[in-house]
C-alpha cells in the first residue's frame, strides 16, 4: 500500500540516497568513463626528472614523442590560444609553463596519445633543458632581502599579508599576569583521496566543450578554462559527478585546462586524463605548511586578555586559494575565545614547493595548534584545570570573536564544553591513567575548535536550486555543488523529501551539470549544505505551493489546509478523494513542474576596523563549534602514541541526518589523526620525498580509535532547518588534543607536526637528559 | 609488453625459466609487479607464476624440521596450527605483514627473496636457525637463510633457480619469544625497526640459550652473537639489570641502520636497544602483549 511508506523526514538517519548505488559499485564517477574512441592526454613535468625546482626552460624536444606511433600531438606554452594563466583568484598558473618552471611538477608539455602505455612512452621521450635558477624552498629565504623571485612581479615573494587588530593588540600583554609562548610548525598534508585528479573532455559538433570531472567547482571551472584558454565560458559545459573525495583538492583547476586544450586539438575526438598516485603527490594541491609564533596572556583569575601572533604560510609556486586560507586561519587565530585584545599578523609566501591550496579546515587547523596548545599551557602556568579555563573564556553569543566580529548567530561551543565535561572520558581520567601498563604512559588532552562556514566578506556567496515535478510524478532535485562523498546531495534528498512529504523512491537527484543546474558555488568552505539547502528550501517550498493549487484546480477543493502531499500523491481527507502526482504532472506544462529558489548567504562588513591587508574571504559570520577529548598512550620504548579514544563534541546547528553528521565527524577526526600523527608531504630541495602511499603514511583502521561524535545542537536561524556546516569542523582538533595528551601523559610538548614516535622519543629522551642533569 | 607464464609444476617452472631469456619467478607479485611499476626494466621481462605450483604450496611437519613451501602465502602462516605449534615468531611476524589482502598474496618465498632489511620474516627465521632449499635444473642445495641473504635485494639466488621451501629446525623448547614491529602505522607499514627474540633455559630457569634479530637497523637482519653471550646464565624472568644494560649496549653498537624518510638512523639504533630490553623485562608485565603492536592485532 502506498501510504504505508513515509516521507523522508529531517532529522532521521535516513539512508544515504548513494549508498546502494555506491556499495554495489554503479555510482558512475569521473574515472570511470571510457568514451567510444577516447584518447589519453598527460602532462609532461620534467622538474622532478631533472631535480630542477625553479628553471629556465631552454629547450622542449618533442620530434622524438610525436614520432612514436599513436602519439597525437605534443603540445606546449605557444599551443596555448588563451592567457594561459588559470587561478581562483590569482591567476598567476600556466596550463603549461612558459619561460620557466617554477616547482617541480609545473608541465612544460600536453602530450596526446591513443593508449596509456604510448603516452607514458611519449611522456618519457619529450626532452626538456632547464637551467636551474636560485630557488626558494622555505618561507624565512623566500622573504629575506635579494632572494630569488618566484613570480618577478611579486616583490618579496609575499602573496598575501595582512593583519588583525582589536583593542589595544599586543601591548596589552604587558598587563597580563601570566604570559606564555611557543613557536609551532605544522606538515603539509595531502588530501589522500582516493580518486585521483581526472576527466573527459570532448569538442562537440558545435565547437563547444564538454567536460566531466572530477571537480568540487564546475561553474568556476567554466570561467577558468575560458580566461586561460580564450573560449567563451558560455561554450563550455561542465558536469561534476561524484566524487572519490576531494576534501578541497579539487576546488580549482587541477585536469580541467589541460583537457579542454587537450580536447580542442583531437578533432572531436574524446580525450582522458587521469593522474596516476605519483602525480597526484607531486603536482596535487595540499595543505599550506605553516610556522606561527604565538603568544598568549591572561590574568590570574584566567581571564584570557590579550593574544599576538603571527602565523606565516608557505603556498608554494602559486597562489592558488593561498591568500585565503592565511587569512581564515588569522581569523580563527585566537580560537574560540573572548580576548579583548589581539594582534594577529599573517604572511602568506610564495616558495618554489610544490602548490599549497585549499584543504579540509582552511589554514585554521595550523592555527589551532597553536592556540589549542597554547590553551593547555597557560592552564599548567595558572595551575588551572584546562577545562575550565576552557570554559571560563569560551565564546557566547554577543561576544566579539578575536577577529572584531560581534557574533550574532549561534554560537555552541559552551554547550560542547559542557558535554565533555560530562563524559566518562574526562570524569573518569584519574583512574584511567593512574591503570597505564608498564612502560606505557596515559594522558588525556583537550581541544576547543571552531571553523568559519562560508566564504567571507567581498565574495558572492549565493546558489540557485532547482527542483522538478517529472512527468511521471517523482521529484528530481538538481544538485548544483558537487557532492564529493560528504553526502550533501543526500542531504538535499531528504530535504526535498522532507517539504514534499515524499519517501525515498520519490526524490532522485541530479549530479551537477552546468548545463541543467545554476551556478551555485563550490563544494567547500563548510558552505555545501547550508547554501544550497536553503535554495533548496525556497525552491522546494514554492513547487508545494504549486502542486497544492494545481491539486486544488483539479479536486475542486478552495482550501489549501484541506489538501496534503503524502508520497505519491495530494490527497483531500474530508471527502476521501486524491490526485496522484503523476496524474497532476500531466495537467502541468514542463516550465511549470519546476521551481527554482535562491538564497545569499549572510555576510559581515564590519569589523570595526579590525582587519587590514585582506583581499577577499574577512571575516565570517557564521562558525560551527566543537570540544574534542583524545585519550592516549605513550610507548616509552618506542615514542609512539596510540589514540586509545576519542569523543567529539560538534555544534552544527541542527542536525538534518545523524548518521552523515556523524560520518563527516569521523571522517574529520581520522583526516586529523593523520595529521598528528604521522602525515607529513616533505620536500627537499623542492623535490617532494613520498611519492607514493607506501611513503606517505594515512591512518589505517588499526591505527583509529573508536570515536564518539556527540551532537550539541543549537539553532542556527540562518541555516536551512537550523543547522550550519560541519565539513571541516572536526579535522582541527585531533593535533591539538593529541598534543595535550601527550604532555599530560610524559610531561613533554611537542611544537613540531606530526608527533612522529620519534619526535616523541626524542623529547622523551632530552626530558630524561635533563632530569638526569638536574639531579646530578 | 611483460609476458606472464603460469607453471604447473616445478620442473614446468624450472624448464619455463630457462627457455626463454629474462625470466623472472613470480609469486604473489606484491613486490615484484611493485617494482617493475616504479622502475620499468629496460627489456621486457617474462613472469613465471609459481603461486599454483603444488611443490611449493603447504605447511609439513617433518622428522627433522617443520617445512614451508616458498608460494605458501602469509595468510597461510598466520593460521597454520602447526606454525603456532612450532614456530610462534613466525607467525606473529606473518602476521604483522601489510594488511589482509597483502598477507592473501604475499609468499615467504618472496620475502626472502627480495631480501629487503625490512623483510619481516627474516629476523624470526635467523633466529629459529632456518634454512632454504633452492631448486635448479641442477639438483638441490641447502642453505642457512643468514648465508641466503647477501645484502638489500641481494641473495645466493642463482638465475634459473627457485627457492623451493624453508625449513625450521626441530630444536629444543622455546621458553619465552617475541616477535616486535615498530612501523609508521599497525597496518601497511614498513617496519623502521623490527625484533625477534627467543630464549631457552636450563632446569634453573636460567638463560641456556638466547637468540636475537633486528630488522630494519642494517643491511640484511642483524643479530648480535656478543649480546646473546652476554645473557648466558642469567634468570629468565629477572635478568640482572647490569648484564640487560649491557647486552642493549652490546646491540646498538652493533646495528648499522641508516636514515631514510620514514627514520633517522639514531633512533632506529635506540629502537633497537628498548626493544631488546622490552623483551628482557619481566614477562608477566601486561605491557609486553600490547607493546607487540600489530603483531597482536593479527
Ligand atoms: C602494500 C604492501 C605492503 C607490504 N607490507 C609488507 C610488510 O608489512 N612486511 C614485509 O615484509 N613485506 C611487505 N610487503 C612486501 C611484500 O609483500 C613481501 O616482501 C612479500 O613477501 C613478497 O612476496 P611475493 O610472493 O608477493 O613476491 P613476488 O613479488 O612474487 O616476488 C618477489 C621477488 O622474489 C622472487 N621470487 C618470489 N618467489 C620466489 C621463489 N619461490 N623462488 C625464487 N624467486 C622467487 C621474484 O622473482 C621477485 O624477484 C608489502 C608489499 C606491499 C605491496
């Protein structure tokens, strides 16, 4: 019987509407299309192969590659008909690197082949003469005076540099009764997902583009592939189906101008390019290393009262979102707390590294590091208890964040306090420690985090959904930002099934297509859901609205309080009548079956003069918030830590399904754990040392504790059902919770990410040094 | 192209390694088919599977020793009744092996022969005194697996030869033994050190014998003869501090490790020391077992 199945309801755990596409393997992806006839592009990056970082190109020999059999074409710099110069914001990325290369994976040729096998055999036979130039390869050479320019035109090598003031700023540490300070290092991370950088591109009939990638921006790709290619980003389609993560590794162009030039040299014929591991590591985009001098201060009572630091990023041989995530990460610099006054200074340094760009917590899980650790040594230095202190100083609405920003939406991070408070885990730490193992030291730590949602100030931050009555009278939701396994087009399911009362068989969606949705934003900035969810809600509230009347017109029925969508249907309880959705689909014409809704998410303009130096993305409004417990132990033999047990408490408003809440915190927690703990994309001399996942180590199940994810719900007004994004949240707290259970369970701190077993070792070891002095 | 062959049997193995030119056995693959993927060689090779070679397959108790056939995988190893009877290091070193799909696949035959440092069966087979039995068209010959292994990647191994089955010794009982990995992570990690120890005592509870390997901290599995010396004599389950202190002393000027990504090459020489004194300490402390690491999450 019809009726006996339910609506979608927000709030359920209602099952992922890809879950059975995805675990019986159907869910197409990018990489999985193999067009009749496709032919394979790759690039030709010649600065691993040479050990040159930051050369002048002298030479591109490409008669040996194109006389392979199979090989298409060898294309270069001079094949490119556009500026060449792809950036989100900046556009200072070739396509293809013209005069030099300034990182070692820059391509200097796109070379096009009918197999894989002939490309990589062509790949290898493009001779390339560099010569080398001086090169930059930390931030501190990068600025000092007469270093070698990464971009001539860039002074000093400074992408960005800005910095916040509130208060008095700094010299309010001379009145403070406790001061303490640290200097702090933090890895570069890669995202590690699991599909590598991919797509298909194909020049249609009618001259214009089409490609499928793997993307979390595909209408911001359009305008970037149109400025450095030249071709009217009306005459490019881009669909972004699901994607194999992406965690902001693919928010920009990684395949996207290679495939259209690759595409608009095969006379129509389909062309793919798919990066293998290796690539992927040495040409991807990854998290910004930082450095950030910190300095805390606070008066006896633990009032926090002033903060200074200065946080300096390296973003490598372009900019990429290089800017922004400096500036997200100043904003979130002084954490969640209430400090009257703070100085916050951020560089942001062009290097010849690999390309630092967006990553999952934005530059704000360096800062928090810092801030986090900070917190736990201001704690010991008042002999307060670090979960008061905590809460003493945490945030509440009305506050003025450490960013001059008055916050007038929710603000939860109390409320996660207190849930850790409660748990077993900190109730119960004596007891837990005082039973560690010979030879094995237990420690409980803390973390405090929060994460801006949204772009910021001076951006756009808007979407349009559409949502459609089909023909056959189910409901097709046209999902316009990328769902990159986060869930967000679930989410978007379950809401549209939530307003029309319509049950899971009812609703499909449609993976983004530039051709069928609107523009709607990228897939990142904590932003997905709540975005577009409220278009979603606009436009789905609107399409009720019209399914009602027309139900109306044709039941003879004047009272809209009479009639009910259930799934399947309008029906008129008083006279037991109904008009199934497919029937009233056919009274309506196609323009009418569909509704479209908008909505402009809520922005800050003033700060009170707080910020000076940012460009775009200061401040934000609206933060999601979290108190993290790390239960650990520390192997004295060895200097490993296993993360025993884990408990996240995350405010994200409201939540809309309690299984993906939970997924996106665990996955956020296990991202984090890797960069404790072990990640770490070094390089030396420019050159990146894993180069693949044999050398770049990522938690495994074995190295996971069990993690609690504790909702504290709050009601974010702006949010679609109340809720705000929880995407990044989580990632920030693992390193800094970690970091304070260690020094709860050795006495040592460590200022160096990840907390390698042999850092700790070594700190183990210089404790017992000494000891041994001291008691000499 | 590479050519891949699979053998029936072994003489069909023997004979399909020396027809053609540029043969190469292959196994479960995982480290060869690795490498030819990250440095492709300069001829096209042609691969003889062994995996379905019978001869090469199973776990027997013989009167002399217990034996394994070179292609029995690690997952084999890890649930082999008479491997826990008889060779317990070996298993908790089978089972520290990458992860379950990698242990499905992956043989002790190509363990050995890819000889890596970081090879963990090597240590629990230098201890337990095993030997390997290699197979030409020639006829057979033994050898003790210390002698097999030249260096990294490096073996007696002559061209049309295979490695047939390692033996391990009936010996006298095994009182106490660990078997330890430390890597970057509890699964898919290559070990940055790695430990085998055994110990065999008189009526006394004294130390008769004691047997230890390092993996990781040199050029093939290290041992230290001086060290196990030193431990003669002594009380298994309470070795006089001064002559524990002196045997880590003994090893970690012994070990010849070196820096790499994963570790420098001073803590992979401190690593090894504790790990040796871990073993030492007193058995009932509940820190042994879960110090084991992966070894134990099996
Ligand atoms: C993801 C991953 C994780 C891994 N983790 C570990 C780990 O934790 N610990 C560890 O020790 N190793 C690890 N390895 C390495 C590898 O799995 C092991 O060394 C494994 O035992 C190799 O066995 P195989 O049967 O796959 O060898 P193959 O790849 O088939 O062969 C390896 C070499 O030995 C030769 N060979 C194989 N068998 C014979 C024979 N019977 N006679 C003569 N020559 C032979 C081959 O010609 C080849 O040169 C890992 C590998 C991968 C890919």
């Amino acid at each position: 019987m019809a009726d006996a199945v339910s609506a979608l309801a927000v709030g359920w755990p209602e099952t992922r509407a890809d879950a059975r596409a995805k675990a019986e393997g159907r869910e197409p992806y990018a990489a999985d299309l193999y067009p009749e006839g496709v032919l394979w592009a790759g690039a030709v990056r010649p600065g691993a192969r040479l050990g040159i970082a930051h050369g002048r190109i002298q030479r591109i020999g490409t008669a040996a590659a194109e006389a392979l059999p199979g090989v298409l074409k060898v294309l270069t710099a001079k094949d490119v008909p556009g500026t060449n110069r792809q950036g989100i914001v900046h556009k200072d990325m070739p396509v293809l690197a013209d005069g030099k290369i300034r990182y070692v994976g820059d391509p200097v040729a796109l070379v096009i082949a009918t197999s894989r096998e002939e490309l990589e055999e062509a790949i290898r036979l493009v001779e390339v003469d560099i010569e080398p130039l001086p090169a930059v390869y930390d931030p501190d050479t990068a600025l000092a005076d007469g270093a070698p320019k990464v971009h001539e035109e860039r002074a000093g090598n400074i992408l960005a540099a800005a910095g916040i003031r509130v208060g008095g700023g700094a010299d309010a540490l001379a009145q403070c009764d406790a001061v303490v300070e640290g200097v702090f290092e933090t890895p570069v991370q890669a995202h590690g997902f699991l599909e590598t950088e991919n797509g298909v591109a194909c020049r249609e009939a009618d001259g214009s583009l089409t490609i499928t990638a793997s993307t979390q921006a595909p209408f911001r790709d359009r305008l970037e592939i149109g400025h450095a290619l030249g071709v009217p980003f009306e005459h490019i389609r881009v669909i972004a189906p699901c994607l194999g993560g992406g965690f902001g590794g693919k928010d920009g162009a990684t395949v996207q101008c290679l495939l259209a030039l690759a595409a608009l040299n095969t006379g129509g014929r389909p062309v793919k390019m798919q990066w293998s591991r290796e690539e992927n590591l040495l040409a991807g985009y990854r998290r910004h290393a930082c450095r950030i001098e910190y300095r805390l201060g606070a008066m006896r009572d633990g009032r926090l009262h002033a903060v200074h630091c200065r946080l300096v990023y390296d973003t490598g041989a372009y900019a990429h979102l290089g800017g922004e995530v400096m500036a997200l990460g100043m904003e979130h610099a002084g954490g969640p707390y209430r400090i009257p006054h703070v100085r916050i200074e951020g560089k942001c340094v062009y290097t010849n590294n690999p390309v630092a760009g967006a990553m999952r917590a934005f530059g704000v899980a360096q800062a928090t590091f810092a801030f986090e650790s900070m917190m736990d040594v201001l704690a010991a230095k008042l002999g307060a208890d670090p979960l008061e202190l905590r809460r003493q100083n945490a945030l509440r609405p009305g506050d003025t964040n450490c960013a001059g920003v008055v916050l007038e939406n929710s603000v939860g991070i109390g409320g996660c306090l207190e849930l850790i408070a409660g748990h077993p885990h900190w109730t119960g730490r004596a007891a837990w420690k005082a039973a560690a193992p010979p030879g094995k030291r237990r420690g409980v730590g803390l973390a405090s985090v929060f994460n801006a949602a949204g772009y910021g100030a001076n951006v756009r931050d808007a979407a349009i959904a559409k949502v459609e009555l089909t023909a056959d009278g189910r409901i097709l939701v046209y999902n316009a930002v990328a769902d990159m396994g986060q869930g967000n087009a679930s989410a978007f399911v379950q809401m549209a099934g939530h307003i029309l009362a319509q049950d899971a068989s009812r609703v499909e969606v449609r993976q983004p297509d530039t051709a069928a949705a609107y523009p709607s934003g990228s897939s990142s900035a904590s932003r997905t859901t709540f975005t577009f969810g409220n278009a979603l809600i606009a436009a789905c509230t609107q399409l009720k609205a019209r399914l009602i009347n027309r139900a109306g017109l044709l039941l003879f029925v004047d009272d809209d309080t009479a009639l009910e969508l259930v799934p399947g249907k309008v029906v008129h309880a008083p006279s037991r009548r109904e008009t199934a959705l497919a029937q009233l689909a056919s009274f309506m014409r196609p323009e009418e079956r569909c509704c479209l809704g908008e909505f402009v998410a809520p922005l800050c303009r003033d700060t009170a003069g707080a910020g000076n130096g940012f460009f775009v993305g200061f401040p934000h409004v609206i933060f999601s918030y979290g108190a993290h417990l790390a239960r650990v132990e520390a192997d004295l033999a060895t200097g490993a830590i296993t993360a025993v047990d884990y408990v996240a408490a995350t405010d994200g408003g409201r939540v809309i399904n309690p299984v993906m809440f939970e997924q996106q915190v665990h996955g956020g927690v296990a991202q984090g754990l890797g960069y404790a703990l072990m990640e770490d994309l070094a390089t030396r001399q420019g050159q990146v040392l894993a180069t693949d996942f044999a050398s770049y180590p990522m938690p495994g199940a074995l190295d996971l504790p069990d993690i609690v994810s504790l909702a504290c719900e709050s009601e974010e007004r702006t949010g679609p059902f109340g809720m705000k994004g929880i995407g990044e949240v989580a990632m920030n707290g693992p390193l800094p919770a970690v970091a304070n259970a260690l020094a709860d369970a050795c006495g040592v701190r460590l200022w160096r990410a990840p907390l390698t077993p042999e850092r700790v070792w070594q700190a183990l070891d210089q404790a017992a040094g000494q000891a041994r002095e001291s008691a000499a | 192209m590479t050519r891949f062959h699979a053998a029936h049997s072994l003489t069909e193995a023997l004979a399909l390694l020396h027809e053609e030119t540029d043969t190469r056995p292959m196994a479960g693959g995982t480290d060869i088919l690795v490498r030819m993927r990250r440095s492709p060689p300069a001829v096209p090779l042609t691969l003889i599977g062994i995996e379905g070679v019978p001869e090469l397959q199973g776990i027997r108790e013989e009167p002399s020793w217990l034996s394994i056939g070179a292609a029995t995988p690690f997952a084999a190893i890890a649930a082999s009744p008479l491997i826990a009877a008889h060779a317990p290091l070996l298993q908790d070193a089978a089972r520290a092996v990458g992860a379950p799909a990698i242990r499905n696949m992956a043989t002790l035959g190509g363990n050995l022969c890819t000889a890596s440092p970081a090879g963990d069966s090597l240590p629990p087979l230098y201890v337990l005194d095993a030997e390997v039995e290699l197979a030409s068209k020639a006829g057979r010959r033994r050898m003790a697996v210390s002698d097999f292994i030249l260096g990294p990647g490096e073996t007696q191994l002559e061209p049309g030869e295979i490695l047939c089955r390692v033996l391990v010794p009936h010996a006298p009982p095994i009182a106490r033994c660990q078997f330890e990995k430390v890597g970057r992570r509890r699964s898919l990690a290559i070990a940055v050190a790695s430990f085998a120890g055994l110990l065999r005592v008189d009526g006394a509870g004294r130390i008769a014998g004691a047997r230890f390997a390092f993996g990781s901290v040199g050029p093939a599995a290290v041992t230290v003869p001086e060290a196990e010396a030193l431990l003669r004599g002594q009380l298994a389950v309470q070795p006089d501090p001064a002559a524990v202190e002196r045997a880590v002393l003994a090893v970690c000027a012994t070990v010849r490790p070196i820096d790499d990504l994963r570790a420098s090459a001073s803590y992979r020489r401190a690593l090894a020391g504790n790990l040796l004194r871990r073993f030492l300490s007193p058995p009932s402390s509940p820190g042994l077992n879960a110090a084991t690491g992966h070894a134990s999450h099996g």
